[in-house]
C-alpha cells in the first residue's frame, strides 16, 4: 500500500446510521480519523475529534449531559459541539486548545460526515437517492465492518460475476458468466450493465417471484445495472420478468426488482465501515416482508465478506504479485480511474 491514503477525503461518507447516534456518543473511525458522534440538545448529530485536549482519552467513552455538550468519562472536561473546551471542574477550561470538528448532514435515515476541508462541505453534494423518503418503496439494511480495503469491495460490487460462485446457493446461477457485461461511463457515474434472457430464476429471486405474487418456476429475463458514484457509493438495479414481457421495462405485474444499496467508507486501508441493504417498490409496507428480505441479503453479503477479507490477506502478503485484468473487470478499472483522478486533484 502506498503510504497517501487511497481515499479523497473532500466528499460525503456514510459515517453510521441515524438510530446509531441516540442518547450515547459513538466513536468512529472514517477515512483514518478517530471521530466521536453524538446529539445536541436539540437532536442535531455533530461530529468531533475522538481525543480529549486534557489527557488524550476517547471522548467517545463519555457522555452528552442535559445541556447537549459531550463530557469527557476521564476527568470531566465539557466539550461543545465545535470542538471548543467549555468548562471542566475547578479549571479554566476555556483556555484549553479544543479539536477539530467535522461538516455533519443527516438524509436517509443516515448521518454523513465530510472529513476533508470543511470550506468545501456543500449538502448539495450528497447524492440524491430521493425513494429512500418515498413512501411507495420500502428499505431494509444493515452494517458489516469488513477488513479489506474500500477499493475491493467496489471491485467486487461492480462485476457480479462472483455470484455463481460466492452466492451459488442464493442468487448465483451459470448463466451469469454466460453473458458478458457491458461497462462504461455515464457522466460522473461508472455503469456495468449485465442482462439475461430466458433462465431459470435463482432461489433468491425465486422467493421474489413469490412475495410478488408471480409463479417462480418459469423462465425469466434477468438484469444486474451497478452504478458507481466516487467515492464509494453503489446503487445496484437488480431483478427478474416473466420472460418475454421486456425485462427490465415489463410492467409491473410481472416482474420483482429492486435496488441493492451499497454505501462503502474507508476506516483504514485494510478495513471499511460497509452499509447494505435493499429497496423495492412492490409490497412496500409489508414490514414482514422487509424483514425477510433483509435477512436473506445479510447472508448473501456475509459471503462476500469471507471472501474479500482472504483476498486482503492475500494481498498484502503477496504486495508485488501481479494481478490480470480481464473483460469482466471492465467496471471496477474505470471506477479506479475516476478515483486516482480525484485524488491527483487533492494531491497535485
């Protein structure tokens, strides 16, 4: 690994979920900063350095007192929500150097923080994923910390051949690697696209025929459309139609598809925070359903997570091994390109 890290770190990342951050502050580490998360007062999240000025305790070990400041567990030193000493018992707290404080914006039901230079941290760069408060779709997620680096899990997120392989008893199938996929730019996006014309449905997609009241057993028209967003945001269109119906454009009654999300944030060069889960647009306010669904894509995703966490020891025991690339890795290389030239313009 290079010694720069191999993250832009002037842009949005998921830091944690907004039920994450309740009456207790939460540390995390992002983009290799320790960073303690917790409400004010008025139930505004704010992020600030993990490391207390008196004695370099975690802040995070403490907690929020009736006045929304964070108090540090060691020796009591109150810290408000700019990183800024306000008062500590029988000192002068105010003279204290305080620590940095971090742009902070909850949407989705996520909290997002920007751990670059705050000057630039404009709202209006989170992406907008606008069914997440469309009461028409349904969401359904969880979080894996997952020791490998954020690079490999775009990698593997963005050419879903693995599936026959890592995922053969649930959504994987042959005639994924039958059909070679298509991959290229769409603006600031990088899109592989994939599609399958008369197969037989998967288990997993088998079940989806089911909740969506369409017999599972007959031939279907599958698709897989990854979407990248720098840094690390992947939204994957996924589903199945009755064949013949036109696929991804069949009508409603006769298909089951949703959007697998993926939110991707560095913790370390060999670890990441990944935030998973599924929205659909049929059946949305089915919670049972939700639930299942959810249950069945966090045993999928633990798959990959076995896997890639091998393939990170792999690596770093092997750092000058070359590895090939090949057509099905089309996704994952301009997904790096767009990466290394965001990180050129933040290091020129």
């Amino acid at each position: 690994m290079s010694t720069q890290q191999s993250w832009p770190k002037n842009t949005w990342y998921v830091a944690c979920t907004s039920d994450e951050v309740n009456s207790k502050p939460l540390g995390r580490q992002i983009c290799g900063e320790r960073m303690v998360f917790y409400r004010t007062q008025g139930n505004k999240a704010v992020a600030i350095a993990d490391f207390c000025p008196h004695r370099g305790a975690p802040l995070s070990l403490g907690f929020v007192n009736e006045q929304g400041d964070l108090v540090c567990g060691y020796h009591g030193l109150v810290m408000n929500c700019d990183g800024n000493c306000k008062s500590m018992p029988g000192q002068r707290a105010q003279a204290f150097p305080g620590v940095r404080s971090y742009p902070v914006e909850e949407r989705y039901g996520f909290i997002w923080v920007w751990a670059g230079d705050a000057a630039l941290a404009d709202p209006d760069l989170i992406p907008d994923f606008n069914w997440f408060d469309d009461p028409e779709w349904a969401y359904g997620g969880g979080l894996y910390h997952i020791n490998c680096n954020y690079r490999l899990m775009i990698d593997n997120l963005m050419d879903l051949t693995h599936e026959t392989y890592v995922h053969a008893t649930s959504i994987g199938q042959p005639e994924i690697e039958e059909q070679p996929p298509e991959s290229f730019k769409d603006g600031d996006t990088v899109v592989t696209r994939r599609t399958m014309e008369k197969i037989p449905a998967p288990p997993f997609w088998q079940n989806a025929l089911r909740f969506n009241d369409l017999d599972p057993d007959v031939p279907v028209d599958r698709w897989q459309i990854s979407r990248f967003t720098p840094p690390s945001h992947i939204m994957i269109e996924v589903g199945v139609a009755h064949a013949g119906h036109g696929g991804y454009n069949a009508p409603a009654d006769k298909k089951a598809s949703s959007i697998v999300v993926d939110f991707i944030t560095p913790e370390t060069e060999t670890s990441i925070w990944y935030f998973w889960g599924m929205a659909r647009n049929f059946k949305p306010h089915d919670t049972a359903l939700t639930e299942t669904i959810r249950e069945g894509q966090g045993k999928i995703f633990a798959e990959d997570l076995d896997m890639l966490e091998a393939q990170q020891r792999n690596l770093l025991e092997n750092p000058d091994r070359p590895l090939l690339k090949l057509n099905i890795d089309g996704g994952g290389v301009l997904a790096r390109r767009m990466l290394d030239k965001i990180l050129a313009a933040e290091h020129p």
